[in-house]
C-alpha cells in the first residue's frame, strides 16, 4: 500500500496530456452511467423489445455475484463490457459479452475495509459505477473514489475522501462531467457534513468540494447564487439557519443521483436530511438540507438552490433523483426537472431558475397541506410534528417517504415518470428505552404500517404536465427497484419478492415476469450486445433499508428495528432470500 | 477435492467440542476501545466486573470484541458471538435483563467556580454546554431535550458518540481547555473524565425538570443475555447479588455516581 501513491501518481502523470472531453454518452447501444444520460431519463431508445413480443423474453445468461447484502446498483454497459458493482466488499466484475455466456474478464477487489459495514446505516450498498474515456469510475463503502482501466480492470488512481470513524460513507453511482467525476457522501444520521466533491478524472485530484451547510465560502456560494424564493437569499444561511456550530456536522449528504445540463451548464443534486440533532434542537430551516442546487461543474459555484423541506421533520431528505426534460406547460415550453420528492409532491420546476412550477402529492400526504408556488413554502401540518413526549399516529408518507432512493424513468413516447415507490404511514411513539456506545437514552420510536391503498408498493405512471397518474400498478412490498422505460413502450419494474416485470407504457397492463431466486432493489438497464440483439439486465439481491430485515437477519420481533421499517416488512423473509444475481434477458 | 470431506469432519468435531467446552465459558461481547466501560487492555469497570461474575461462577472469561454501534444486539448475541452484555439498560426490549446491579443519571459537569445550575436558571441560555448526540433519527439524549425545552440551543454544541475517543471525553476535554462552560452527559461515562481532568471537574445529579417528568434522568443498569437463556440469566443474577459489594467496589473506583435501586 505504500507504493500506492508514488504508483498512482505515475499514471496520472502519464494520463495527463490525455484530453478528457465529455462522454459522448453511447446511448443506442449502452449505459454508461447508472441513469443511462445525463438527463437520467433512464429510457433506452431501443425498441426491438415491444409490446407485442415483450412476453417471449428468456433469460440470456446469469452472473452470481458472490455477495449477499442488498444489491441497488444499475450494470454499467461500455465498449463490449458489462461492469457489475456489488454491495460491500464493492468488487467491480467485468463481463465480455462477446463471449459466449458473457465471460468474466477482470475481478477487481478496492479491499474495502470491514469496519465500514457497521457505520453505513441502510445496508451496504453501492449503487453502481460509471463508464467515460476507456474508464470505469465508482466510489466504495470506506470512502474511495476509484479509476480502474476499462479494459485491464487495473487501478489508475484512487482519492480517499471521507472519514469513516466519523460514520461517513459513499454509495452513491458518481457522475463523469466535463473531465470530473462528481461523488457526493453518505451518512447524516451520525453527524457527517454533507458534501459533493469533483474529482479531476485523470488524476483523482480534488478539484472543488462544496459543502451543503456552512459559510458560503465553503458551500461555494457567490455572485453568481440567484434562487427564485426570497427565502434562500441572504448571507450565510448554511450558518444562520442553525443554532451556532450545529451546522458542523449537520448532515445534507449527497447519496442519491447527479444530473446534467449541457446547455445550461448546470449540475444538478439533492441534499439529504439534516442531523443527527432532533429536530427540537435545530431550530431554523437548516439550510442547505433536504433541498436541490444547480450549480456549475467548472469549479462547483451555486447557481440556485431550493429547499423542499426546510427544518426536515420526517427524515425526507432531498435526494431524490432530478429528470431533465423539457415539457409545454400552460402554452409554454419550458426546461424543467421533475423530482418526485420523499415528502410526497412531484416537483416540476424550471431548471434555469429554480422556480416551482406544480407540486403535486403523489401519494397521500398528512404531513402537510401544500405547495405555495409564489413562495416557494411547504405548508407543514403542526399535528403531525414528531415531538418529545407526544405520541403522532399516522405520519404520511412515513420516514422513506413517498419514494425512497429508487430512481424514476422517464419515456419521452408517452411523457410519462415511471415512478416506483411505497405507500407508508407511521406512527411514532415515544418511550422506549435503548442505548448505544455505552449511552442510554429514549427516543421517538418509528413503526411504519402500509398506507390508505393497503399496498405497501405501488407502481405510478405519473403525467407531469396533467398532475395526475395516468395508470398504478400496485405490489405487496414497496418497489424498491428503479424503473426502466424502452421505446419499445415497454417498462421494467423489480419487486421485493422477486419478480422481474414488464409492463405496458400507455397502459401498466401485464406483458410478462420472471421471477428471479432473490428480491429486486437494482436498476434494470437494457443495451444492443455485440451480437446485435437489444438485452435488459438487473441486479437481484434482497436488502437496502426496505429489505434489511431480510439481507441484515434482523429480528422482526422488533418493530423498530431498521428505523421503523422492519414493523411494516414481518413477512418479507416468507417471501425470498439473501442471494446477489445479475439476471439479462433478450428474446430467443 | 476428496480430502476436503474429512477435513471438514475434523473441523466440525473440534467444534463440537468447543461448544462442549463452551460451558464453562463465559463468552462476553464488549467493545474494544469505550473507556471507562471496557478496552481490549482489561481496564474498564466492565471487564472488572465480567472477570468479577466468571469467577464467582467458576467459569472462564472469554472476549469478543465489538464496537458497541448500530446493530451490536444482533451481531452479538443475535449471531451467537457471545452470551452475555455486561451493561444494558434494565428492560432494554432487546434482551433478556438481569436484576440492575447500579442505578446512575444524566449529570451536569462543570467546574468548581461555575455553580451548577436548574434547567429553569435564564443563565443557561447563555452558557457554552455539550451533550452527547445520539445519531439516530429524532432521538435525543434526555437533558439534550430539557436544553431544548428550555430554549438553550445557542449555545449547546453536540458530540457525536461515534469519533475519535468518548464522546464523553472530547466534552471533558473541552471544559478543561475552556472551550465549553459545561456538559450534560451519562454519568458512568463522564464522571471517569471528570475525576481525572486538572483540576478535577464538579459532577452534580441531574434530574428531569417540571413537564418532562416522562423522559428517564436515571436509568438502571443490567447484564443481558438472550431472551431464551433464562438459566443463565438466574445464574448471572446470583452471582451478581454474591458479589454486590465487590461491585460496589469496582464502582467505586471508576467514580460512578449512582442513586439507590441499583441492588440485586
């Protein structure tokens, strides 16, 4: 390990007169990074799976990954080669699907340290890599940001980046732009301050870092900052909106997904809950938590930023992904982002200014009664505020939100979100007595129960532009998996039980599943192989939060357990087993 | 391939012996670095206390170490590592408790010149404090939520129980190089750094303040096994009440403040 550096920095030495231009993403016959483009539509334009042949769809070859924790992340497909990342211990695994039966190539190991496992919060999970200028990019549990070479899987460089002592952890899928990899961190509910990092991708060399609470200086806010609500102006808010120091270790991660606009030149990513205060000792609106910025890749400076949650009650966090399209609403065109957010309102906003233009509940909501466009506010439901020594009953959606992590896919054929997501309430009560590091306390116990549907997971065909679902298809256990929309009109869904399905666009009808030896939380992909035929792959592999009681043999005798979750998922383990697969499916 | 079978065989009759062996183990999970509790060096009041009870029970000591994080019940004694925790809160849902062998609370550390003050004094407002943070959603410690309560949240800084060194500790330190007025911490855990800090620090009993009679200051204290392990619990029990005043002692020694109804 010593000679890592002087090793790294040689290749660096030697990259460097390599120009790094964007990744022309290859879209018709890949997915290079895990939202497929910059845009994270998601949407493969291949279309020789449709509709009428969708239900012939075998299975094309299988890849055991050797792990058995909770596998989120989407196969990464570039130049011939399929990149799998796993769960901790983070092996990347390259496939050569010109092989017969997709032969491994290279199996990279980062020995990611052990310790990690008992700090991450959700499960151990990665979700995925990307692929740009013949390198494979991914970040690991223990804070690493690795380049390997594409082809060789060798290590090119590696930056260490976060503090693990501190509980700070990385599972977000980074994003190459403009010659930088964006990696943003995890773990705010232990009291880590959130960030997002670009890394220069030829060296590893940090190249800016804007931290989402604190100075300005530091949040990389100046001149150029103009969000579209007063309520975000003013001078250091990452300090002011917090009681003094709180904003240290205030949380605002960034583990969900990146997106990009080219034209705009503008970055865009949601910040995470604050902590690990309770929320009666962080008064303010704990600014830049739970919200999103659009900032500019060159050196990271903030264009604009809004907060959807100000002063987070629930642990919605802002994470959720941002899918960039461009919609015709009231006459109009305009650039928008849709973000289906965890407190429960699909958000289009206009991505060049900030401005909201709908918010509209997806799912039931008691947690507040609105969004003021004008202003920019959610109007919070005091009744449902979690407070030391009252009991709260049906708090909706629950903790995860109305969606959790699980990305969205957006097909621009139907102008349809596919939005894969849960229908949870919960009740949070007060009292029992626990402890941790020697520390004994009491606290707010969560326990989730299903939703008003009675169905834990629904899948939502969400109109953006109409404000209302066109079709739900609705699941057992919350949908954990990220969508996959095809211009095929096809849709591929993961579930927590197991099964792979593809569903109509226009209409959610049924057109075929398989159901796979363990539960579905990955991303499915599809890419055109080097035999010509269009492929769909995903991870199955039970586990992340929804799934730890299965993944994390946690003991459902607790309803605590797992932040709550484990209450609502008892009967999980009836229906699959631990188990990390990929599954890729093509027609005969 | 073929020499693999009896390879296994022999590894699955050593460990069969092993369980045989086992009974008269005791098999303690503790973390390996959360002074004043226990280190892998022996040196917390914990691991007097397990050498204490193995003795009296005519069994050997046997360490796993653990860091005591998210998840330590279930890897523990969930993932039958060890059989025993030396130090739970009595009741704790998750495992089967002995009857409490010490009883202690929150206190507020301070230092001699600055009086120790009611939840209800203004001048807490303006008096640089830390309280532990927990690092779990909406969960607090309960004198972190009096301060609240009470509006002192200015200037109350939080330390993580996860990071270099008790959390405890970093607090202690802090009053010392006059970084920070007080602290409201877990008494067992700050009044080790207390006693120890030059010039020894004033440790005052904290009680819950009009209105939050429902949060706990005081919580007693328990060995815990699994749910299904009532004979050794029994057996902890006895011996515990045998060597009461050897526990006492060891107490004692650490500075563990401690109310009454912490006897077996």
């Amino acid at each position: 390990m010593l000679a890592a550096p002087r090793f790294a920095a040689t290749i660096a030495a030697c990259l460097a007169g390599v120009a790094l231009a964007a990744p022309p993403p290859d879209e018709a016959a890949g997915w290079p990074m895990a939202a497929h483009d910059y845009a994270n539509t998601r949407f493969s334009p291949l279309s020789d799976i449709d509709t009428s042949n969708a239900k012939e769809l075998k299975l094309a070859f299988t890849f055991s990954t050797g792990v058995v924790r909770g596998h989120e992340a989407a196969p990464i497909v570039a130049g011939g080669l399929m990149y799998v990342v796993t769960p901790y211990p983070d092996y990347v695994y390259a496939l050569d699907l010109a092989k017969p039966g997709a032969a491994l190539k290279w199996k990279y190991d980062p020995k990611t340290e052990a310790s990690a496992q008992g700090v991450a919060c959700c499960d151990v999970v990665n979700r995925g890599g990307a692929y740009a200028d013949g390198r494979f990019f991914f970040n690991t549990l223990d804070d690493n940001t690795i380049a390997l070479d594409a082809a060789s899987g060798k290590e090119l460089w590696r930056a260490h980046l976060g503090d693990i002592a501190r509980g700070e952890t990385i599972t977000m899928a980074p994003l190459v732009v403009k010659g930088k990899v964006l990696v943003g961190n995890s773990g705010g509910e232990l009291g880590v301050r959130g960030w997002l990092t670009a890394l220069d991708a030829a060296s590893g060399k940090v190249a800016w870092r804007a931290f989402n609470t604190g100075p300005d200086s530091e949040a990389l806010i100046g001149e150029g900052f103009a969000p579209f609500y007063a309520s975000d102006r003013g001078k250091d808010m990452g300090v002011s909106t917090w009681p003094p120091n709180a904003w240290k270790i205030g949380g605002g991660t960034v583990w969900g997904f990146v997106s990009y606009d080219p034209d705009l030149d503008l970055l865009y990513y949601g910040t995470a809950n604050p902590g690990p205060w309770n929320p009666q000792q962080r008064p303010g609106a704990n600014k830049w938590t739970s919200g999103v910025f659009a900032r500019k890749p060159a050196d990271g400076t903030a264009r604009w930023f809004y907060q959807y949650s100000p002063h987070d009650l629930h642990d919605y966090d802002g994470v959720n992904e941002h899918v960039l399209v461009d919609l015709t609403i009231d006459g109009t065109p305009r650039k928008v982002l849709l973000h289906p957010d965890r407190n429960g309102y699909v958000y289009v906003m206009d991505r060049a200014t900030g401005e909201v233009l709908s918010a509209t509940a997806y799912v039931p909501i008691t947690t507040s009664t609105g969004v003021d466009t004008h202003t920019g506010a959610i109007a919070w439901n005091p009744e449902k505020e979690p407070k030391a020594g009252r009991m709260v009953n049906d708090i909706c959606p629950a903790s995860p939100g109305g969606k959790d992590w699980q990305p969205s896919a957006w097909s621009p054929r139907t102008r349809l979100l596919y939005i894969p997501h849960q229908d949870l309430c919960q009740d949070a009560e007060t009292y029992e007595v626990s402890y941790i590091a020697g520390t004994p306390y009491v606290g707010a116990d969560l326990k989730m129960k299903p939703g008003p549907s009675g169905h834990r997971g629904v899948f939502t065909a969400w109109d953006p532009v109409a404000r209302r679902a066109a079709w739900k298809v609705e699941e057992l256990f919350p949908v954990w998996s990220g969508a996959l929309a095809t211009a095929g009109d096809v849709v591929f869904y993961g579930t927590m039980d197991g099964w792979f399905k593809a569903v109509d666009a226009r209409t959610g009808s049924a057109l075929w599943k398989f159901k796979a030896g363990s539960g579905i939380i990955g991303q499915p992909v599809s890419y055109r192989g080097p035999d010509g035929k269009q492929y769909v792959a995903v991870l199955a592999g039970i586990g992340g939060w929804a799934g730890a009681v299965v993944a994390g043999d946690l003991d459902v005798r607790d309803p605590t357990a797992a932040g709550g979750f484990a209450n609502v998922m008892k009967d999980l383990s009836q229906h699959t087993t631990k188990g990390g697969m990929l599954y890729v499916f093509s027609l005969p | 391939m073929c020499s693999r079978f009896p390879r296994r065989a022999a590894a699955a009759l050593v460990a069969l012996l092993a369980t045989a062996a086992s009974a008269a183990e005791l098999r303690v999970c503790a973390d390996p670095d959360n002074m004043p509790y226990s280190d892998t060096r022996g040196l917390g009041f914990e691991n007097r206390i397990a050498a204490l009870v193995a003795a009296e029970m005519g069994m050997a000591l046997r360490y796993e170490w653990m860091p005591l994080r998210r998840g330590f019940v279930r890897k523990t004694l969930g993932a039958n590592l060890c059989d025993v925790l030396i130090g739970v809160p009595a009741g704790f849902d998750r495992v089967l408790t002995t009857r409490p062998y010490y009883r202690s609370a929150y206190v507020f550390v301070h230092r001699r010149d600055q009086p120790a003050r009611g939840f209800d004094d203004p001048r807490l407002r303006s008096m640089r404090l830390g309280v532990q943070l927990i690092g779990n959603d909406l969960a607090a410690t309960p004198p972190g939520l009096a301060l609240a309560e009470h509006g002192a949240v200015e200037n109350v800084t939080g330390f993580t129980i996860y990071g270099e060194g008790p959390a405890a500790e970093r607090m202690v330190e802090a009053i010392e190089h006059g970084g920070l007025d007080g602290c409201l911490a877990w008494g067992p855990q700050v009044a080790y750094f207390a006693r120890r800090a030059d010039p020894p620090l004033e440790v005052t009993l904290l009680t819950a303040p009009a209105g939050m009679e429902a949060i706990p200051f005081t919580f007693p204290i328990s060995m815990g096994v699994r749910k299904a392990d009532g004979a050794l619990r029994d057996r902890l029990d006895r011996a515990l009440e045998r060597r009461h005043a050897d526990i006492e002692a060891i107490l004692d020694s650490y500075a563990v403040p401690r109310l009454a109804g912490g006897t077996p």
